[in-house]
C-alpha cells in the first residue's frame, strides 16, 4: 500500500466527522476553528501540537490536536490516516479508557493542509503526572493506574488493534484518576498470524523482538506496560537506551541473555553476539511483591511466554480496588 493520500482523499474521509450521537438524529452544523477559543499549548509531539481549546457551541474545554501538512509533503502520511481512522472506529465503540475524538475537520491555506482533531481533554500525560508528584506514589494509586491501563489495552488487543507506541507521553491521566491510551499514530489492526517489520515504539519502551526485527504481535504492548509499571514506582526508566544496539544490551544486562529457545530464529542478530549477561532481580525498595511479579510477567524475553492483557486483568496485583480519592495539582 502506498505511504501517502492525496489532498482530495483526506478531504472525503474526515471533514466534519462527528463521532458522538446527535439527539436530533441530524448532523450538526460544520464546524471549523471560528467555533473555538484557542487557550494554552498542552504537549507538542513528532507531528501535532495539542491546544487546549473551548467550543464556543457547548461551552466545554477540549484538546485540539493540529497537525500540518505541507503540500510539498505529496499528501497525507499514513499515520495520520491509521490515528483518525482507529480513533474513529474506538470512539464509536467507546471506552472509558481510551481517548474520545468527537471531531475531525480541516482547513487549507497557502498550499498547506490542517488536520484538526477535537479530543477530549485530560489534565496531564502520565510523563508530566510522574515528575510532578513529590514522592512515590501510594500502591494502591500505582495499581489505579495501571489496572486502567490494562483494561485499554485488553479493549484495543480484543479489536484487533496493537498501538505500538505505549509510552508515558501518550498515557493520560485526569485529577479524578481516571486515565485515558492517546495517541494511536502508530497503532495498526492485526491478525494473529500477520507479521510486521518496521521499526516501531519509542526506543526505551521498544521490545525485544521489535529490536530484532522479528515477528512481532500485541505483546510488544505488554512489553511497554512491563516497563512502564516499574517506571511508575521507581521513577526512573527501565531501561534507558541511547541507540537501538545500546537498547537491547541494557535489557540483556538486566534480564540475564535468554535461553536458545527463547531467541527469535528470525533475528537479525546471532545470541552469540552477547555475553551470557547473570539475569538481575528487578526488585527495588519502591518494587516488589505483587506489583515485581506483574513486571516480571510483562518483561518475559519470548513473547508468546509474556502475560497477555486478557490474563493481566486476572493477576492478583489487579485485584479490584475500592473508591479513588481525586489527586490534587
Ligand atoms: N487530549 C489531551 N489532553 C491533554 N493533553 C494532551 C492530549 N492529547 C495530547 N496531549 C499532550 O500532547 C502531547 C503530544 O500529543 P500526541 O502524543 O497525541 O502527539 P504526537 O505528535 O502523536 O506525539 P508523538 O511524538 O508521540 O508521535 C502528549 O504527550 C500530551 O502531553
Ligand atoms: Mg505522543
């Protein structure tokens, strides 16, 4: 398939879609920016800027994520075809997990194409919500959170749809607790026998098999998650690779090197290429019983060992928790 759509196709499949149930049973009016008060900058990504804005119609605050394209360009990248269409297809589903698109329209001036996609507005990324708290977070809030996460994750692996760029910058999080999977730039529906090879997930948070360019499924999702439960109680990254090749020595100088069988055949790179690396214990002060052994399950080295999201929500650390107090900030 090619890589990009022409100007023309792009205009056909997302001007003025409205994502929400009208009541009346009529499609709204059209909206456009003069509909919106533009208020302050929210996050700034690899292709839109997000804007907290307020629809002059209803009153209410939203995130206004802008993406430009340049007519240069040759049309529209296939990211922003793959965001608006999974967001579409989850906001008609909807979950209280995954980010609401209630529109999409656009704008052209002076040869350059402006997609705008009106989502609903969170408080902070988990990235931004991490470095803000004093000190570590409480368990129970850390299992709020990542329960949240699962159950998106759980919702998007059951559609088809891996996100592949599971990350704390596209982990929202509101003062209520509530949290919210954004950012589906990357994501792509599979089947289960499908194989990808592009590159794809922010490096630190980037699994084995993704490195070696392997075969890959939604269990480079779970990876992600592995990594980002440890990043939520130690505050650190788990593994903070400078390079691709500097990536994968830091997870083998933690996790020890995998067995033979463990090893993908189709790897780009030979096991004897590594050391036999003694396996660490991912245990820390902030990390360890229910919460370590979850970890554990998210890190294993061959995927098709690795806890899926389905058996994730079943995990003891995932045991329901009661009523969560809203966070101040
Ligand atoms: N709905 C929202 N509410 C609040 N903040 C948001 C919202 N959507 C995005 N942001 C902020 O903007 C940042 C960039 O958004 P997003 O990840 O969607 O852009 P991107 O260009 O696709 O990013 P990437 O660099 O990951 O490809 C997020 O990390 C977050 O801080
Ligand atoms: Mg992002």
């Amino acid at each position: 398939m090619s890589e990009n759509k022409s100007h023309d196709n792009i205009e056909n499949m997302m001007n003025n879609l409205h994502c929400g149930r009208n009541p009346q049973n009529r499609p709204p009016p059209p909206l456009s920016m003069k509909d919106f008060l533009m208020k302050q900058a929210l996050g700034k990504g690899a292709y839109g800027n997000v804007y907290r804005v307020q629809n002059i119609r209803d009153g209410k605050d939203y995130a206004l994520k802008q993406i430009s394209i340049h007519a240069g360009q040759n049309g529209v990248p296939q990211s922003v075809l793959r965001e608006i269409s999974t967001m579409k297809q989850l906001s008609r589903k909807g979950h209280p997990n995954i980010l609401n698109l209630h529109s999409v329209f656009h704008q052209t001036s002076q040869g350059i194409l402006t997609v705008n996609m009106i989502l609903e507005r969170c408080d902070w990324d988990l990235h931004t919500f991490l470095k803000g708290i004093p000190s570590g977070l409480p368990d129970k809030q850390c299992r709020h959170l990542t329960i949240q996460i699962v159950r998106a994750l759980d919702f998007l692996h059951s559609h088809g749809i891996i996100h592949r760029d599971l990350k704390p910058q596209n982990i929202l999080v509101n003062r209520d607790q509530t949290v919210k999977l954004a950012d589906f730039g990357l994501s792509k529906e599979y089947s289960n026998t499908t194989a990808f090879t592009t590159l794809v997930v922010t490096l630190w948070y980037r699994s084995p098999e993704v490195i070696l360019q392997s075969f890959y499924n939604s269990a480079i999702d779970m990876w992600a998650l592995g990594c980002i439960v440890s990043e939520i109680y130690n505050r650190d990254p788990l593994f903070p690779g400078q390079d691709e090749a500097q990536q994968l020595t830091c997870i083998l100088r933690k996790l020890g090197l995998p067995s033979i069988k463990d090893w993908p055949r189709e790897s780009v790179i030979v096991r004897s290429s590594f050391p036999e690396f003694t396996p660490q214990s991912l245990q820390t002060r902030c990390l360890a019983g229910d919460a370590l052994n979850f970890v554990e399950q998210c890190l294993r080295f061959d995927p098709k060992r690795r806890i899926s999201a389905r058996v994730a929500l079943t995990h003891p650390y995932l045991k329901p928790l009661g009523v969560m107090q809203p966070v101040n900030g």
